[in-house]
C-alpha cells in the first residue's frame, strides 16, 4: 500500500493534472495513491497517516461539486493522528475576494475532527484581498493559478512537493 493518499476533485482537469505531478514528484504510484473524491469511501481515508486533499475553488468562494456533495460525509471519518496537507487551484484576478476558499473551508472542517495541518505555503507573489485559506499570514496549503500565473505553477509544485517530503517524513 502506499504511503501517501490524494484525495481531488476537478471540474476542469487543472487540479487533476496538479495531483499527478504532486504524485509524481512525491515517489509515483507506489507512494501516492490518487482517489477521486466523487469515488472515494470513507474507508479510504482510514488508509493513510498521510493524506493530501486537492480542491479548486469554484464559482464565488464554493467547493468543486464533488467535494461539495461529500462534505458532510468528512464527518465521519476519524482524522486524528493523521498529518493532512491542501492544494488548490483558483482565480485571484477573476475572485480576489474569495481566493483558494475551497481549501480554508477543507482544512477548518478537517481541523476540527482531528487533522494535523502540514503544507503551508507563503502568500507573497500572489494579488488577492481575501482567501479563508489565509492563517497567520500564509495559505493552509499550496496555492495554484494557472489562470494568471501558470508559469508558475511547475516550480510551486516542485518546492511544494519538497516541503511535503520532509513533513510527512518520506
């Protein structure tokens, strides 16, 4: 079994493309396991010490429609003990009020049934005016916007990817 699970939801296939090259940066399908969250079991969850969640923001400030229709099922699952990480892909030219939301939203839901938020990820470089992904001053995850920064993208995922290796100790 591998070490890491990758739980994504993807309306346009941005955020699907950003977990396999998380995947593959982290050691391939031996160390990451990528579920689908419109397929996922909570069982699934139960798997892994490691867990990361990929989840664009969509519309104004709402979850990517699988996840929305899963939400309320992350009620069940037991994350305490286990180190959870997020990314997300949005718009901060197009929704600068409502930036990475769907990742906020996750990691407070997650936080409060036991998670261990690992993954951080600095705000500079980015222009926004609000993001409930905001904590202490940094993104609860990584941060991605291929609409308007899409060259930047492969290099945040390679540093991302690097951060994560030594957090989650693989």
């Amino acid at each position: 079994m591998s070490k890491i699970g990758l739980f994504v939801g993807s309306q346009t296939g941005k955020t699907e493309a950003a977990a396999e090259e998380i995947q593959e940066g982290l050691g391939g399908d031996g160390v990451v396991t990528i579920h689908k969250i419109e397929e996922a079991e909570n069982s699934d969850f139960e798997k892994y010490d490691n867990i990361i969640i990929g989840c664009p923001t969509w519309d104004i400030g709402e979850l990517q429609a699988d996840w929305d229709g899963y939400f309320e099922e992350l009620d069940n699952i037991n994350f305490s003990g286990k180190k959870v990480a997020y990314f997300g892909t949005g718009d901060q030219e197009g929704y600068p009020d409502n930036f990475m939301d769907a990742i906020g939203i996750l990691e407070a839901k997650i936080s409060e049934l036991g998670g261990s938020t690992v993954g951080n990820w600095p705000n500079e470089g980015y222009e926004f005016n609000e993001s409930k992904a905001l904590k202490n001053g940094k993104f609860i995850g990584l941060a991605l916007d291929d609409d308007n920064q899409s060259e930047l993208t492969e290099k945040r995922i390679k540093t991302w990817v690097a951060q994560l290796k030594q957090e989650f100790g693989v």
